[in-house]
C-alpha cells in the first residue's frame, strides 16, 4: 500500500475511518472567529481539524496547524511555532520585520502583543487551529486567542481540547464572536458510525446492528479492526477510553500483522514525530514504509507536513496507549529506543524532547552533552518544563552532573527565582571545582566555561576570573578542526569570560577577549524557510551579538567613548533582532548608549535607554552599572533626592545578587557624587572610607569634598594622586584633572592649571564628551578656558554656549584673596601679636593694622590668630 510522499501533503488523501462530516463542515463554514471543539479523547478532533484544514487549502485560504506536544509545550513556543509558519507562507506582509522577530522571539518581552501587531499586518485570510489544548492552561489560552483575534481581522483560530467547557470558559467567551462544538456534535450518529465499521471492516453492517457505544468516533474504528481482524468481539460499553485504545492495538495486532509491526509501532510511539529517517534509525531500513501505511489505513494517525518536512503523527491516546505498554518493559530494553530519539530529536532542533528523553533513559551523560549543546534555547524557550524535568531527578544526580544542576539555575534565573538558581549555581561551582580536568581541550574549554558561569553567578567572582583565564588559554590550545566544532557556541562562551574580566575591573582582558569572541563567525546556517532564506538560529547570532554588546559597555564604563560609539555602530550594521537589545544580552549595550547620550547632555535618550532595560533591576548580575548610571542621570538632572533613594533601595538586602570589588566601587563612587550634590560632605565621605586609601575613586571624592570646603591645597594634592594612579576611567580622570586645574588656579599655580586643564579638555575633545565639564560652574570654566590652548579653548567655547550656568553640585565658594596689606600683616603675625608692634613693623598705625587684621581672619574664615595662621599656611599664603 505504498503511496507517494509527494502525495500525502496535508489532506491530500483520506484514510478510510475519515468520513466527510458535512454537519460539522457546515458549523466551520459560518465564518466565526474562535471555534472551541471540546470533546473526549477519541472524539475524532485531530482528524477534524484535518478535514478542516484540508478544505482550507482547497479554497486557498491559508491555515496554520500546529498542537502541543513533547516538544511544544506553552504558549510561548506555540506563539513562536504560529510565527513561524507564517513567515514560511510568507503570509506578514511586513517580511523583514517578521523575520527580524522570528530570530529574537525568545528575548520578546510580551511575544503575544508581538505576534499580534504582525497578524494585524496579514496579507490574506488564514485559520490557525490548535490541538490538543489541554496540556495547557486552557482559559490562558482562550483569552490569548481572543486578544490575537482582536488584532487581527484576516485571522480565524480553532482549538481542540480534551477538557469540557466550563461555565467560567464561557462566561470569557460570551462577548466574542464564539462557536463551541462539544461532544454531542463529535459523536458518530448511527448512519455515521455504521460507514465507518464498514471501511474499516470491509463487510457490510446490518442497519440496527450498532448500538450508542459505536458514537464516539476511537470505538466505531475499534470495532471495525475486531471485525476485519476476526479478534474477539469488545465490548465497548463495559470499558474505559484508555482500555479501548489498548484494545485497539490488540486488534491491529492480529494474525494478519506483519511480524515486527508491534515492535514498529511501540519503538515509533517514543518521537512526537515519526519521519523515515527515524524509523531507520528505530530498526527499519526502509523507513518502516509499510507500517506507516498501515497504520494510517487503520486511522491509527496521519500525515502533517512541518517544518523538519513530512512525518507521521499517531493520535494522541493511541500513542498513549502505545508508550504505557512499551513502559511495561524493563528499563534497560527501553533505554536504547530513547537513547536513539534522544540524539534525531537534537540532530532536528527538538531540544526539549531530546533533553527528556535522556533524562528517561537515565543517561545523565548523553543528558549534559545535550544540555550543554541547547541550554541558550532551552532556558529561553521552556524554562518551566526544564525546571519541571531536572526537578523531578534525585539531587545526587545534579550533584554528579553538575551541568545539569548549573542548566536548572539558568532557567530558574529566567524565571525570576534568583535565590534559589544561586544554591545550584554554588552547588555546580563546587562540583566542578573538584573534577579534574579533561584531556579533551573541546571538554575542557565547555567545563571551565560552565565552572566560570557558576562562579561568577554565585559571587566567587576572583575565583571566576581565574577560572576564565583557564577558558582563553583552552581556547587558544584548539587547531581549527576543534574550534570549528565550538564555531555555534564559542563566541557566547568567550563572551562570559568577558564578563568575568569586567566584574574585577580587568578591563583590557575583557576587551581583548570579547574582541576575539566577535571574531567568530558562524560556518553554517540553518535554512528553515522554504523561499531558500537562510534564518539563523537563536544561539548563533547571539554569541557575537553578546561579545559586540558587552565590548561597547566595556569601554562605555571605561570613558572609551570613540571605541564605544564604533562597537555600537557596528552593531547597528549588523541589525540584531529588537528583542535582543533590551533583554540579559543587551544590558551592555543599553548602558553604552546611555553612557554615550550623558555625554552629549541628552539626558532623555539616556534615560530612555536606561528605562529600556530597568525591568532587569534584580535578576542581572549587571546591577551595579545599571544603578549606577541611573542615579548619574537623576543627579545630572537635578534629582538628587531620587539618585538617593534608587541607590539605598539597590543596596538593600536581598534587592539584589552579590556585587564585585569593583562593583562596589562604582557604587560608593555614586553615592558619594550624590551625597556631594545634597550638600552631605559627611556622607560622601562615609561612602568612600572602605575603598583602599591610593584608590582614583576615594581620591576625587576626597579632592572634590576639600575644592567644595576651600581647602584649595588638600583637593589640589588628592587629585593630583588620582591623576598619578593612572585612573583607566578616562571620564573620572578627566575629572581629577579639572579639580587639579581648578585647586591650582585658585592657588595661583597657574602652569599646574594650565597642564591639567588642557590634558582634560584635549582627552574630552578626543572623546566627544562634556560629562566632566556638566559638573562645574561656568564660571569655574571660563577661569580655565583662558589657561588652556586654542583648540581647547574652542571646545570650552562649544560647551558654554550651550551649558546651564550652575552644575548639580553647590557653587565652589570663592578663592581666598589676600590684599597686599593683609598678607603683610598675616606674615608679621607669625612674629608677634602685639598690635604695637605689628604697627611699628609695618610703619602704620594700630588702627590700621586692626581693620587690616580682621579682614584677613574673615577672608580665612577664623576667630583667632592660632586658626588663621594655620589657614593662611595650608593655602601657601605665608610663602615669601
């Protein structure tokens, strides 16, 4: 009975227990919007939704089918499942855009609305029809139906479930344009079952033969299979669904069978899909052709074309009925049979039911490798149903295999439970740090890597850092055959040793490494459109995307304003999918914008860009930049106050994970920045006291809190430490560097000033930056303006013209400047402090030298001569 592939496209032929129905056709014809079918199992619903799409294609109206199984198991793969036959039929008028949101569908924050606003673009008529519902939350799914259909005027949805419509079903479904067919439409009527026994059964029925057990649509065909079969008659009415579908299989099962046709059927009831190459695999060379046949001949299922190409699907409580009976069996004959789907079902992008099915076979080895080989998509893609499997497995597995308990921590971090993904990310770091390490330098580079991740999302961050070093000499140990086996996923694993570097402020080893992550490119494509487009998968694009994205928050961090703007375009060429941009991987490059737009003075896009990512607030490792950055435009903004509060809520407990040195120091520097712009010395100094003493942050802290104080001379010596200390922050060395130019040219250094200044300016010039400058006065800077060259001089004149005369910190209190007079009398008083003779030294009178001395100790801010003199000498005004 073999029959061309070419032929069995969707509804191309019907088996024999397929009877054209049209009371039910009909219903389908009147056009409604959402069809429910509800019925039970064996209610013929899959072979309805067939028909139903058979008679679509006839009419040349566009139908999507697709239903949940193994491998579609929520919403969110269904939705991307719809996108992505509809890109396939090219039905999104708005191609590019539909294709862009298929790349980045996992990263889409509310994929629904996404999917919406493309089916609102359809450029015909379409049905999308759904089976087997129930192995999800049913009123989720009707009320994200409904707000599909709203968007959406060419479109039409049919879902079939097996649970009955409730009363709260159809309280939601009241005000839409609804029809529910429910059991009592699916059963046979008694003409309608006899026509069925008799194909199935090639004998002629008497007229009143049939009773009511023959109405549900799995019963007519098992009573057919008795007769042709000449098994014992069953006694439909006395039995439950599930034992009539097993005795179903008996009766398939017969004398008249092929020998190996049971082995078939139990071996091919494990994959969701059953395609030739499967069945080869299986046992059977010929693809298991003629059992196919047979089993579509005896309605056991169908043929659905799909995006892997044409595959047999058994109906699903058949195949129920199947894999119990197969479950009979010991568990090592069963094994191997997993084993085997376990590896087609990765080979063809069914990740998930590749991961379950090692996980059933108990083959915790072949289990890492393809956990290790899909976790980017797994934990994008069906985080509940792999925390749902690895939960079910014993705690002394995730220990033995501690890739599989650092998979569990990933897709727990997506789901938003960051304490408990942080015990299994502490529990796979120490379960890798006691292995040795493989010879392989393939497994080597995946262990350390894995051991770098656990690292560093459990807070070992010195720890993560030496361990990423280990990463790049692996890598650099591969010839090209190795690195061409890592091409998929190499880039995303360098990428994680970047972000190792960056959390110990290790900047250069986080450049040079991310910079040869972005190096790799991806050797092959998957084409999964049939107009021959290549579509790359989620996992290859992302790893340069992750190195490109993190290098421009890099050097962003860093000052590196010209290198960050370069990445960025790069970027921007390159067109990354939207979803990317503001999900974990975009963080970074979110940050360079914003970085970037502070530069410029456009503090709306750099909140914008900032607002794009803050729903991450918690569940990033990237926090503390992210924070940090914020509160730097709240500040900038004349919003202390709120700077303020978005720090302390960040730093409260359990608000966040746990922060690097380096982190830290950023944090403290932020806060004491707004603690300065509240007019809080105290507090500033507070926030910096636990940094070491040389480092650049304390010491501008310390500079900036003595230049808004008037001790010139304290803030002139700790800026020029910070500037000695090669701060690789160019943006805060800059701003060392005007404290310096400023402290000097109050003090009358003005060559010091002049140096400094003019090395500040030139960097800012270099870097199309006037953050620094946004955080002084006008008139501080038109001080040093006149102290600097030409060219910086121009680059002042184009941030004056535009700048707001005060800054976010409170105005720098004038310079102490002594008359003449008044220094000559400061100079007597170190002699004596008798008036008469300070008088007589100075060949005035006692009166004279009274006002005189009286306005040197204002000008000082002192009572007494002791706290004058000590004033006068800090500022090197007794200096001869």
């Amino acid at each position: 009975m073999e029959q061309d592939p070419g032929r069995r496209a969707r509804g191309a032929r019907l088996p024999l227990h397929m009877l054209d129905r049209p009371r039910l056709t009909e219903v389908f014809d009147r056009g409604h919007a959402l069809t429910v079918v509800s019925g039970p199992a064996g209610g013929g619903k899959s072979v309805l939704l067939s028909q139903w799409a058979a008679v679509q294609d006839s009419r040349g109206i566009a139908s999507v089918r697709l239903g949940f199984d193994e491998n579609m198991t929520n919403e969110h793969l269904m939705l991307r499942d719809i996108l992505a036959q509809l890109v396939v039929q090219d039905l999104i008028a708005d191609r590019s855009g539909a294709r862009s949101t298929l790349r980045g569908f996992d990263s889409v924050r509310d994929p629904a609305d996404e999917l919406g606003r493309l089916l609102g673009e359809l450029s015909r008529d379409c049905v999308i029809m759904i089976d087997n519902a129930e192995r999800v939350d049913e009123t989720s799914l009707l009320r994200r139906a409904l707000d599909l259909l709203d968007a959406a005027p060419l479109l039409r949805i049919v879902v079939a479930t097996r649970r009955s419509t409730v009363t709260r079903t159809l309280q939601m479904l009241v005000s839409a344009d609804v029809c529910v067919i429910g059991p009592a439409h699916l059963f046979f009527t008694r003409d309608e079952a006899r026509d069925v026994v008799e194909r199935v059964s090639a004998q002629k029925i008497p007229p009143h033969a049939l009773g009511d057990e023959s109405a549900l649509p799995l019963a007519a065909r098992a009573l057919g299979l008795t007769i042709a079969t000449q098994s014992a008659p069953v006694e439909i009415a006395a039995i439950e669904v599930q034992e009539l579908a097993d005795a179903l299989m008996a009766g398939l099962i017969g004398a008249d069978a092929p020998a190996d046709f049971e082995e078939f059927l139990l071996r091919t009831s494990i994959p969701g899909r059953v395609t030739r190459e499967i069945a080869e695999r299986l046992g059977w060379p010929d693809g298991g052709a003629e059992h196919l046949d047979r089993a579509e001949l005896y309605g056991l299922g169908m043929w659905e074309a799909g995006a892997d190409g044409l595959a047999f699907l058994y109906t699903p409580l058949l195949r129920e009925a199947l894999v119990r009976r197969l479950d009979q069996r010991s568990s090592e004959s069963v094994a191997p049979i997993r084993r085997t789907v376990a590896l087609w079902a990765s080979e063809n992008g069914r990740h998930l039911e590749a991961l379950t099915n090692a996980l059933r076979a108990k083959d915790y080895v072949l289990a890492t490798r393809l956990g290790r080989k899909s976790w980017f998509i797994l934990s994008r893609s069906s985080p509940q149903d792999v925390e749902s499997l690895l939960r079910r497995e014993n705690p002394v597995v995730l220990a033995r295999h501690p890739l599989l308990g650092m998979l569990l921590a990933l897709v727990l971090l997506r789901l938003g439970q960051r304490l408990r993904a942080f015990a299994y990310f502490q529990g796979a770091a120490l379960s890798l740090r006691r292995r040795g390490l493989d010879d392989d330098p393939v497994e080597r580079f995946w262990m350390l890597s894995a051991k770098t991740l656990a690292e560093r999302f459990a807070g070992q961050f010195r720890r993560s850092g030496a361990t990423a070093d280990l990463v790049v000499a692996a890598y650099g140990e591969m010839d090209a055959e190795q690195r061409a086996e890592c091409t998929g996923f190499a880039a995303l694993l360098l990428s994680n040793c970047g972000l190792s570097f960056l959390q110990l402020g290790r900047i250069s080893d986080a450049v040079e490494v991310l910079e040869l992550g972005m190096t790799i490119h991806v050797a092959h494509t998957v084409v999964i459109l049939e107009d021959g487009v290549g579509l790359r998968m989620p996992d290859d694009g992302g790893g340069w995307y992750h190195c490109a994205a993190a290098l421009a928050g890099a050097y962003a961090l860093r000052g590196r304003l010209s290198d960050a703007r370069r990445v960025l375009e790069e970027i921007d060429d390159a067109d990354p999918p939207p979803a990317w941009r503001t999900e974990q991987f975009g963080i970074l490059e979110q940050i360079a914008h914003a970085i970037v737009a502070v530069a410029a003075l456009d503090l709306a896009e750099a909140r914008h860009r900032t607002d794009s990512i803050a729903h991450h607030l918690g569940t990033t490792e990237l926090w503390p930049y992210l924070v940090c950055i914020r509160s730097e435009i709240d500040l900038r903004d004349g919003h202390p106050a709120e700077a303020s509060r978005l720090l302390t809520h960040a730093l409260g407990r359990g608000v966040n994970s746990a922060v690097s040195d380096h982190g830290s120091s950023r944090l403290a520097f932020a806060q004491a920045m707004t603690s300065l712009s509240m007019r809080d010395q105290a507090a500033a100094r507070r926030a910096v006291a636990a940094l070491p003493a040389d480092e650049p942050p304390r010491k501008v802290i310390e500079a900036l809190v003595a230049l808004l104080t008037r001790d010139d001379p304290h803030a002139f010596a700790a800026a020029e430490v910070a500037q000695v200390e090669r701060d690789p922050d160019l943006d805060r060395a800059c701003l060392a560097a005007l404290i310096t130019a400023t402290a000097a040219a109050r003090l009358g250094r003005h060559e010091a000033a002049a140096r400094a200044a003019s090395w500040a300016v030139a960097v800012m010039r270099e870097e199309h930056s006037y953050a620094p400058l946004a955080l002084f006065g006008t008139d501080v800077l038109r001080e040093l303006r006149d102290l600097c060259a030409a060219a910086e001089r121009e680059y002042l004149d184009s941030y004056l013209s535009r700048a707001s005369e005060t800054g976010p910190f409170p105005a720098l209190p004038p310079p102490v400047r002594l008359t003449s007079r008044e220094l000559a009398v400061m100079r007597e008083l170190r002699r004596t402090s008798s008036t008469d003779a300070l008088a007589a030294a100075l060949f005035v009178s006692p009166n004279t030298v009274k006002v005189q001395r009286r306005s040197a100790y204002r000008k000082l801010g002192a009572s007494n001569r002791e706290q004058a003199l000590l004033r006068a000498a800090e500022l090197g005004l007794l200096d001869e």
